[in-house]
C-alpha cells in the first residue's frame, strides 16, 4: 500500500500474569532485546521509543498507560510504540521470526483482557507520536470500534481515511525478506526457557 507522506504509528498494552520480578515472566523479559532488535532490523521499520531511566532510544514523552492498568496490582504494563513505513511491514515482523515465538508465548506471561491488545494509526512522516497520545487511541479503539483515526490488522485504514485490504503477497515477500537477518536472533531463543 502506497502512504507517501504518512508512518504507521503502533502502539501495544497488556498485563503480565506477575510481577517483573517473579519467574513467571522472566522468558518475556529475557526476549524482548532479541524483538526490539528483530524489529530494528526488520524491512520497513522507521523507529521506536525508548523507555526513561533505561539504555536505549529517547522516550518519546513521559510514559502513560491506559485506564485499563487502574485498579489492577500494576503499576506499569507491557507496552510499545513504534513507527514503520506501512501496515505490511508491521505485519511482516509482527507474524514472522522472533516476534512470531513471543506471540506463540505470550499466554504463558501476559494476562488474557478485554481490551485490544494493539491499536495502529497514520502520522505525518517526520513526526512521533507520545505515549500520552498512544495510550488514548487505544482507548478509542476500545471504547468506539475501529475507524480511520484508530484501527487493527483486521480493520486497516489508509491515511485518507478509506478502509484498504492488507497485501498479503507483499507481506509474504517481506517475510522472506528479513529472516536472514533474524536467522542468529532466532538461534539464541532456542537457549531461552519459556
């Protein structure tokens, strides 16, 4: 899909089944510099926030969760935002290789919710957006269904607003296109208890 001009803006939220410290979702934590590199790597990728006080990319504003994380035991929650050239090149690192096992995984460390797990938007490229932002176009998404301004793999959007059909052929090929670069990340899960 041609978005001459736009990004794709991908924001993620859940809940672990514990704490960051407990055994539970050590095989989460262990995985995620193998995804966050997978995804640098990976066809497409324009660049994602960092997270304050930790190595990395700059955050891009204060981090902020959905009102979903209100009244749990947390006080954070697995989350992300990035940017990527279209919603195919997301989709190609997100089905495919590293992020492909964690999903696999991810019942075993992420509580099941009633929210969506991920919302997708279109942002003028040269700009970022926040996590302030982020957290509210998931909100949106839960709270209104998917449309234009916030949307799913299953319900895409182009930046005029139109609804698109995802090219799968073009995803395919893109799949194909970044596992060589993910073949020596794929080797060390192997060495990664779940």
């Amino acid at each position: 899909m041609n978005a001459a001009g736009f990004h794709l803006a991908m924001y993620n939220f859940g809940q672990h089944v514990a704490p960051l410290d407990a055994p539970e979702v050590q095989g989460f934590l262990r995985r995620e510099p193998l995804n966050f590199a997978a995804a640098e790597m990976a066809s497409g990728f324009v660049g994602r926030s960092g997270y304050d006080g930790e190595p990395g990319p700059e955050s891009w504003g204060l981090q902020v969760f959905p009102r979903f994380l209100e009244g749990s035991r947390f006080d954070t929650g697995p989350s992300s935002l990035s940017l990527w050239r279209d919603i195919e090149s997301l989709m190609a690192f997100s089905y495919a290789g590293v992020h492909a096992e964690a999903l696999k995984n991810a019942r075993n460390w992420n509580a099941k919710n009633d929210w969506p797990p991920l919302v997708l938007w279109w942002i003028e490229a040269g700009q970022r957006p926040d996590w302030t932002g982020a957290a509210a176009k998931l909100e949106f998404l839960h709270d209104h269904g998917a449309g234009p301004q916030a949307f799913t793999f299953k319900q895409p959007y182009r930046p005029d607003g139109a609804p698109v059909e995802i090219d799968r052929a073009r995803v395919k090929a893109m799949v194909e296109a970044n596992a060589p670069g993910q073949s020596d990340l794929l080797a060390q899960l192997k060495h990664i208890p779940v």
